[in-house]
C-alpha cells in the first residue's frame, strides 16, 4: 500500500539541511522558517506514505495511520534543535516512528489500535522561555503564553501565527486523539551505552533534578598584607564547601549527578583575597529522595562552617523538578523484544528530560535510548552510527506492533 | 629658625583635597593636575619650612637641609595614588618626613649630614603600564618609556612634559644626592600590627613575589547524562589543586601567603560539566626559597594529576620577583629606639611592595609601619589614628637623629 521507504538515514539527512547555518551546524528553532520547511517536509513525507496528516493549534504534526477497534497507540518526538545543534536530537525519534509505523503497515497491514506520531513543535526551549510547549499543548497544560517574547522581541503568538498560516494553507487543521499510551526514542546523549558496549537502553525514568545558587560571603583583602589566619576567603570556603559535598556524591553513589558549572568569583583580581562568591550547583537523580539528603547536608555543613568562619552562605533553590518513571510493564516487554532480537541493552534513567515527562503525566510511556558516540550532543559533532539507528526502530516496531495490533 | 609646623594629619587632609574625585575618594594619578597640585603644595609647604626645593627631571620633589660635613641621609614617599584610595598610602611617608626633619632641625639646628627628602613623583603604576618610576629614576634603573601611554592613549614623556613645565616654572630644577642610607614610612595596609595590638611594625624586608596562571583541561559534557566516573570536570581538577596548595601553604606556615584571586570556568553554564578552569596563584614570602618549595611540589602534584586523570594542567609564571632584605643595623636600632620610647613594635615583613625596595638594591634602607584599621588599604575607608601616625613619626626622627647628628 504504501510507497518505497526512505531510511532513517535519509530523513536525518534531509532534514539537517532545514537549518539557519551551513552544516554541520543545526539551528532549527520553533516557528523559523527553516522549522516549517522541517514540518513541511516531515508531514509530506508522512503523506506519501499513506498516513493521514493534520497540523493541530501549536503547531504539532500528526500523522495517524486508522485501526479497525477503538484505541490509539502514540509515537513522537521534537523537530527543534538548540543553536548550534547535531543532526540526531528530536529528529532520530520522528524518523524512527515513521519508518517503524510504514514497515509495520507494509508488513501487516491495518492495526487495530490507530497508530500516531507527534512530531512534536517545540521541546529544547531554546527561542522562547519556555520548553516542552508542543507536548504541554497535547496535555492542555500550557501556561500563559501572551507575553513571551524571543531574544530578539518577536512574540511567541505573532511567530506561531505566521508559521501556522504557511502550514495550515497546505494541511489540514486537526487535533490530537489524547494519548493512552506513548513510545519515544532518543539518542542517548550520554556515553553510558557506548562505553558498557550496549545496542539499546531501557529508559527507567527521568531523573529529579535540584538546581541551587550558592552566595559565599568572605572579606576582600591584600594578598601580600593579610596573614592566612586573618583572611576570611570567600572562594576558600566555596572549594571547601564544593569538595565536601563530592564526598556526599560518592556517599550516594551512582548514578547520582552533582555538577559545579558556573563560577564567579568577585572582585576575581589576582591579588586580591576574594570577597564573595557564587556558584552553581546541579544534582539529579531518578529517586527524588536522594537529592533531599543531598540538600540536607548541604545545608547542615553550611550552618557548621557559617559558625566557625563568621563568613555568611546563601543557598537559592531555584529549579525543582520531579522525577518521572517509565511504565514497567513496557519495561518488561522491551527486556524481552530485546532478549528476542539479540540485543545488548541497559536499563537505566535518563539524566536529561525528553517530550516522555510531560506524555507520562497523562498516560503510561516507554522511552528508547541509542548510543551516542563520545556522548556528545547538543553539538555538530552529535552521531549516531546507522545500525543503532535501525536496531532502535527495530525494538520500537516490535513493541508497537504487539500493541497495536 | 622654621615656621610653625602643621601636623601630619594637617598635611594629609591638606594632600587629600588634590584629587580628581570628591572627598573621601582619592585619585590622584602621576603627572595629572591634583598630582602636579599635590606636589606644589608639598613643596611650597617645604620651603616654607626653610629647606631646600628641587624638582628633579622625572617630577620627584627632593627638599634638603644641608649639613655641616659630608654624606646624605635620605627619607622619602609617594605622593600619587591608585583609583579610589584613601588618604594616607604615601602621603603619611611625606608628611612624617616633613614634620621629623623640620621637629630635627627646630630641636637641635644645622645636622652634620644632609637630610634629604624624596616626594616620589609615581610609585602606584596606576595610570601608565610601569611602576616605582620615580625611586627608580633615582637609581638610573628606567626601561624604555618613549611608547609608554595611559588608559586613554596620553603618553607618559608628553604628559610628563606638561606637568614639569607648570612645576619648574616654580621650582628649580635638580637633581638628587645619591643616597647612602634610605628610610620610608607607610601605613602597613594588612591587619597584623592592629590585631596584635602593636604601635610599631619594623620591616625584616620585602616579601619575594611569583604569580602564576594556571589552566585545566577537561572534557565539557552533559551535567545531566554523564555518569560521575566518566567526567574529566576541569573545576573539579582545578580545586583538588587549590585545596592541594593550601594543605603545602600550611607547611610552610606564616608569614607564606597563597592566594587564588581570580577563577574562570569554561563554558560557565550551570548544566555543562566545566570544560576548562583557569585560575592564578599569588604566593609571597620573604624567604624566596619557599616559594620554589612551593612551586616544586605543585609541579609534582600536577605531574602526578595529570598521569591519573588524563587531563592538561600548564602553569605559567609570569611574575618572579626577588626579596629585599631591609639592613639588619638599621633594624636593631629602630628595636632600642621603639624601647627607649616605650613603643611596642613587631618584626614583620611587608607583604606588599614599596619604593624603598628600589633604594635596597643601592643602599642599605630602613621601612617602618604604623598600624591600619582593620588592615583596609587603597580604598577611601583607610585609616591610620592621628596618635599611631605621631608615633612612627617620633621613631623615624629618633632614627634620622642618630644617623645626621
């Protein structure tokens, strides 16, 4: 019924070439034009291959293969890049479901269940403020969007209307069935896979994640005058601070993640004993709990050292993020297609957020991983070779086909 | 034979008002109208006084009393300013000068030697890229200064030019005695002689100095999707390093100081695991030696980091400057002296640098410290009290007493 396939690859292909910058270089953000020349191209391609096509409100892509019963099993990923971007992210998922869904029809024919893919709008968050906002659309969980504004000025509803005006002129206006299940595969972004020599990771769930601000307080003075007993050094004290929490890291083990990635030191004068500062810290991990002792003991060792050095120590918490678990009975299922198809594989979390966290807040998820080479993502350098593209979408057939037909 | 005296604290408030900030900031760069005021008034002040004035061909001020046999006995200051300082860094060396020589002269006539005082013309480097310009005029020991410019692309032999005109219009011009004894008094600007509740500091000499730059290469990536044990964080490197260090600072003990001033963390975002860390090290000590103690056994510990964790460690020195060693005569004598008064006083090295480490590499010198609130220097909230900046005074003068009379 349908027509000849393009692979995985070619789609990746193309649509890398929908992008602000020469390649390698990918910068694709929601509603530029090169992001409805991705959409345009995408729902096309869905088009030619039999599925029925539809744009909904925000933008979202929907290409819906008809099952004979009630029910409706759900697919997708983003089709945005963050600046600068490689060719895998978002794109693998799309590409992956429509081939996954078009080998399916070719092989068995109408499924029971509908099928239907998301080629989510927006998730990197990487033009407006605010991410996730093509599946927050599908789960009406939206906030107020008005005023957003990009870097540059443009409003978020001005952009989206004339991006929709192009699209809408060519495909039809629909809206998504709520999903009651959903399937997303992802380059891992990680060298997790990579490095343990495995074809595919069972994603357990997304982690929690903690952001925190920390403000270290000391005394600027003379480098050469003020003996080491009377210096109340702010960077000091923030390295100790730093350091004792890496101990609480390795106290809990892995695969909790504690970064330090920002640094600003004042007044930063080579010689002159610092006299504040500040400090990013990053922790998550899939059991929120355990980011609880982490702030916990963060905090006790921070009133113990505050007493002794009389220097003072803010901490803003200003990201909390819960944490959400895949589905495990399609955990189980995906073990055994794996085991089936002779596939090394990982189960594991995710250390970062995917389409999947909003999905499961309405419906039961399963999310893919591939190997990602280096681990390198978010980057020209991202790759990912074709044969764990293909083993990938070989996993996410299988389990689509065991619940759509 | 002389007028009346002001007090010192008359002539640093009279000093302080020749700035190009509104009081209490004091700016008062080389060779700029508060600096070319400043010295007039300095001069007019000594003249008034009875002695000698000259202005030499750098802008130092040199007043003399002339002595009945042969020889010179020299005391001296800076009369210019960094941005933003206080009142009494450099001027309190003048005007204590001024008082001790004039009280000298008042209580017991014509000295056997000269007494000669220098009102250095620049010591701060504060406006041109070059410092101690003036003492090292003095001792012939000048780089190149024809290309030298300002901030603002003013040259320093024009703008030197303009100032002197205005001055030698005034003034004859002359040049100074060489000394062959050198004394300075200045306000410690570090906290010792306050929180040891000393009225005198005497210099043992002047720290030697190495800074350093040093670079951490690790690996940027994901702070959400690398596994701890997979990470090459620069940060982390750079502070096992800086903890390091401190544990070495230790052993060697006081007075060694070790600063980390200034910190950059490459990209600095708060979800990417640091790329790169650079930081400096600023370490002093008046026995050079142990800074090659310290700086072998950084190299061995970078050498050891840099096998286990596969990442680049580079260090490169950029400052390396010798110690001077104040004349040990000098120093017992400014002992029975501080106890002939009843004058408690510490031997102390200065941390920080002075031109009389300039006179050091010609003649033997003596630096003496007089306390400094909370050890605040180069800021408008410097503060010496009138009773402390008497004392040194008194000191000084018992010291030129012996060696004129």
């Amino acid at each position: 019924m349908m027509q000849t396939a393009q692979t995985i690859q070619d789609i990746i292909e193309k649509v890398a070439t929908f992008t602000n910058d020469d390649a390698p270089k990918i910068t694709r953000l929601v509603y530029q034009e090169s992001w409805v020349q991705a959409q345009d191209y995408l729902l096309t391609l869905g088009q030619s291959l039999g599925m029925n096509v539809a744009i909904d409100e925000m933008g979202n892509g929907i290409l819906t293969v008809k099952g004979t019963e009630e029910g409706v099993v759900t697919l997708g990923s983003h089709l945005d890049s963050v600046v600068d971007a490689g060719k895998y992210d978002g794109v693998y998922g799309i590409a992956a479901a429509i081939i996954a869904v078009k080998e399916l029809v070719d092989s068995y024919g109408t499924p029971k269940q509908d099928m239907q893919i998301f080629l989510f709008s927006e998730e990197e968050g990487s033009r407006f403020p605010m991410n996730f906002s093509g599946s927050r659309f599908i789960i009406d969980d939206l906030p107020e969007m008005e005023q957003l504004k990009d870097g540059d000025g443009a409003f978020f509803m001005a952009e989206r209307k004339k991006a929709l005006d192009v699209l809408k002129a060519k495909f039809p206006v629909g809206q998504a069935q709520q999903p009651i299940s959903f399937a997303e595969i992802h380059i891992e972004q990680g060298p997790v896979l990579e490095r343990k020599n495995k074809q595919i990771g069972l994603v357990t769930g997304i982690v929690a994640q903690k952001k925190f601000t920390v403000t270290v307080n000391g005394e600027a003075n003379h480098a050469g005058t003020t003996p080491m007993s009377m210096r109340k050094d702010a960077l000091k004290q923030a390295l100790q601070l730093i350091g004792y929490l890496e101990e609480v890291t390795q106290t809990i083990g892995e695969p909790f993640v504690y970064t330090v990635g920002e640094m600003k030191v004042s007044p930063n004068v080579t010689n002159v004993v610092p006299r504040q500062a500040v400090f990013s810290i990053d922790i998550r991990h899939l059991d929120a709990h355990q980011l609880d002792v982490f702030e916990e003991k963060m905090h006790a060792y921070i009133q113990k050292k505050e007493a002794q050095t009389g220097m003072t120590m803010s901490v803003e918490c200003w990201l909390n993020e819960p944490s959400e678990r895949m589905d495990t009975e399609f955990l189980t299922l995906l073990e055994t297609i794996c085991k089936e198809k002779k596939l090394t594989y990982e189960k594991m979390p995710s250390g970062a957020g995917h389409d999947t966290q909003i999905m499961n807040l309405v419906t039961r998820t399963a999310l893919l991983f591939v190997p990602s080479h280096n681990g390198i993502s978010h980057s020209p350098y991202e790759y990912t070779a074709s044969e764990d593209l293909e083993n990938g979408k070989e996993v996410l057939k299988e389990l689509i086909h065991r619940l759509a037909y």
